[in-house]
C-alpha cells in the first residue's frame, strides 16, 4: 500500500525528537578513559560519552531490513496542506534563499504572536519576545545554553525525551527526573492514564534548582497536564524563583482535556520560555521551524546562544509557515480530529489483540503493555517484531533511566493513515499465536 511505503522509506530517517537513554539500547556509559587512551578509545567528553547510538536506531534499522511499518518512529506519513506547501513554492520562486534575520523573518514573528494570542490570550511583542529557531529543539537548547551553567540543577518529567538530557549535560548543568506514576497494571483492555505526582515534583526542588523543563502534551505518556496542575506547578516556580521552559510542540494534538500553556498561570509569564513549532502540527517535521516565545530579557538571552549555533535556516520555509499559521482555527481543530480517530483505531486494535493500552490524551502515541501477551521485556518484544509481525514499535524503557517499572511498556506511533494503522493493528493480532521464548 502506498502508506506502507511511504513509512518504510521515511525509516531511513533519523527520529529527531525521540527518547533514548541508554538503559535500553544497552549501550549504557563506561568509565572515561584519559589521556592518549581517551583519545584512542573516544575524544568525545566524558559527560557526553553516555550518548551512543540509541534504541531507535536500532529500531529503525530493523523495520528497514524486514520492511516492517514503522509504529515506532513519531513522523506523519503525509504532506502538509497544500496551501503550505504551495507557500514555500512561491517563496522559492520569489528569491528567498539567503539567510534571514537571526530572530526570524519579521512576518513569521508577527503571526506566531497572533498565533499565541489567538489561542492563549498571550501577548508578545514580535520585535523583542519571539524568536525563530531551527526546530524547537535548537529552542530547548539555545535556552538552556543561556541560563545554565555548572552546578544548576534542571527538573524534568520521566519519561524523558532524549534531546532534554543531551542539552542539560552540554550546558553543564544536572539533571534531576521526576518519574511520572505509570498506569495501574495488570488490567486488560483500557489502561489508566499516567499520572504527575505533584509532591513528588515539589520534593526534588533544591536550592541548586534553575529550572523546570516541561512538556505537556508529554512524550512518550501523552499526558496534558490541567490547570490545576498548571497551578500548582506555577506556585512552586513562583515560591522558589525557578524559570521554567515548556515544550508545547503536540498543543493542537489533544483530544481528552485542553492545552493550556504555563505562562497563562499566576506569576509566569514573565519567568517562562514557551517552545513550540509546525512540524507536529502541520505535518513537516522536516522542515525545522521552531520557536521560542518569552519576556524581553529571557528572548535577550536565547537569541545570544541561538545566533552562535544556527543563526538562521529555511528562510523560504519560514514564509510557508506564516501560512500555516494564517489557516482557518477550524483547520487546525481537524487536526486534533483526526489524529483522534487514529488514536482509537490503534487502541481499540491494540486491545482487540489482548494489550492493555492507555489513550493518549494528547501527542502522537499510545503505550501498551505486552506482558499480557508474554512479554516482561518491551524493549526483547521492540526488537523481535519487526521481523516476526512486521511492525516497529519503540520501548518505554527508552525513555527512563531505571527501566524496571516500565520494563514490558511499548509505544506505538498512530500519526500515520488509516490503512497503515489497519494493518499495523492486523499484524500486532498475530501476537495471540506466538510466545515470547
């Protein structure tokens, strides 16, 4: 089918937002060598050296032999709306090939700030407090480069996306993870969301603690989280003076709840870094147009080590984003729509074949557990698969640095077609007839 294979070439690429901690991919640090032993084993510094090759590469390369649809990687097997794309034709066609401003074209700051306002109610002002990035990633980066420095302490969610822990080390800085609650296990059909232990995040904050980096709707769990949550996450900010940088990417992919940015709580939005970018939502993951939106000494400082690592990129691409931006709301409400029918097409298969699964309320993935079929192991199921059912899925484990209490948790990737999940759910039905030894 034509999905099926648009999925399997797009498996050549990289998963650029995924979680890998090298718990699961077993490829876990070793003691740093020194001197022209260092250099012949590795010049990579040592608090860098945990970062090898991840599970998804793995993953990746295993759907590729066994051409196997690929439910791991979280890339849409589709084209953005044609008027986008036709944008980035005209601006091709127009001259727009040279560098842009380092900030971002003036047009795209202005519409990311309609954008914000038109959602949120948040008020930027497009000269001094957004800032155009290369993927909300370099975002996330260029933030923590600015605001951190040896012996801060930066909490974050677990699960963790791997580009969080590979950006607190290179600024220096430690990581502190706060363990989401996983669902309540042992339940067949619809599993129980996972859930923020609010104590539990206020119990880690230390007098070394800078910051809070959150992201909600959450990677891999698809929690989002609630104002009242919000709130209180809000008040631990404000008590302690932390600032706190969000990564919305997933904002318009939510189906049970609302997004609702942090800095639309009491006391934060002069102390928040707020990321977000159209690759998710617009189906262009490719094209890395981020952003970064804060008050005007914060946006001072992004734009400072922004400019020193891509100072400006895709500028034909910016002007297509400034329509997508401009698409009726209703377009981009279908888009939470639809990828909510996907959703319940997977689960509802996932469970048919006898995997408890919880529904995201937000983002592109469900997680399931296959110890009711037999597997303990999620990351021992990941990785026989492809061969045997024909489809990539990615481990929990991946994403944690104690893999013990998510160990037999899956994540399955449901932006793709109907027919690709169709047959994805098809395939994950022949679990029933094999064992896992």
């Amino acid at each position: 089918m034509a999905g099926h294979h648009r999925a399997h070439r797009a498996g050549h690429r990289a998963e650029v937002r995924s979680s890998g901690a090298t718990a699961a991919g077993g490829l876990g640090p070793s003691a740093p060598a020194t001197g022209q032993a260092a250099l012949a084993s590795s010049p990579l510094v040592p608090r860098l050296q945990r970062f090898g090759t991840t599970i998804f590469s793995e993953m990746t390369a295993l759907a590729v032999e066994h051409d196997a649809l690929n439910l791991g990687q979280g890339f849409p097997d589709e084209d953005p709306p044609a008027a986008v794309v036709a944008a980035a034709h005209q601006a091709l066609d127009a001259g727009h090939h040279q560098y842009a401003p380092g900030p971002g074209i003036p047009e795209l700051r202005v519409a990311i700030a309609r954008h914000q306002q038109a959602w949120y109610g948040l008020t930027f002002d497009p000269d001094t407090e957004v800032t155009v990035t290369f993927g909300a990633t370099e975002a996330v980066a260029a933030t923590l480069l600015a605001v951190c420095e040896a012996g801060d302490e930066v909490l974050v969610l677990e699960p963790t996306y791997d580009a969080y822990t590979a950006v607190i080390a290179m600024a220096g800085a430690s990581e502190v993870r706060v363990p989401l609650t996983p669902p309540w296990p042992g339940a067949e059909g619809d599993r129980d969301a996972w859930r923020l232990d609010l104590d539990r995040l206020a119990a880690a904050i230390t007098p070394r603690t800078r910051l809070l980096l959150l992201n909600s709707p959450h990677n891999p769990t698809g929690v989002v989280l609630s104002a009242e949550e919000l709130d209180e996450i809000a008040r631990l900010c404000v008590d302690h003076d932390l600032l706190a940088v969000t990564d919305e990417v997933y904002e318009h992919l939510v189906y049970d709840g609302e997004h609702l940015p942090l800095a639309t709580r009491p006391g934060m939005a002069e102390r928040t870094v707020t990321i977000s970018s159209a690759g998710k939502t617009f189906s262009c993951t490719g094209w890395k147009i981020g952003w970064a939106c804060a008050p005007p000494a914060l946006t001072a400082a992004v734009r400072t080590t922004k400019q020193f690592l891509s100072f400006a990129g895709g500028t034909p691409l910016q002007h297509a984003v400034v329509t997508a931006l401009g698409l009726p709301t209703a377009a981009l409400s279908a888009v939470g729509e639809l990828h909510r029918a996907r959703r319940d097409l997977l689960a509802d298969g996932l469970v048919a074949a006898g995997i408890p699964t919880t529904r995201a309320a937000g983002t592109y993935f469900v997680t399931a557990d296959v110890a009711a079929i037999g597997w303990d192991d999620g990351a021992a199921f990941c990785r026989w698969a492809p061969a045997a059912l024909g489809v990539a899925a990615v481990p929990v484990s991946a994403f944690v640095a104690d893999p013990a209490p998510v160990a037999s948790l899956v994540r399955f990737a449901f932006c793709k077609p109907d027919p690709v999940l169709a047959e994805g759910v098809r395939r994950l039905g022949a679990t029933r007839h094999w064992s896992s030894r």
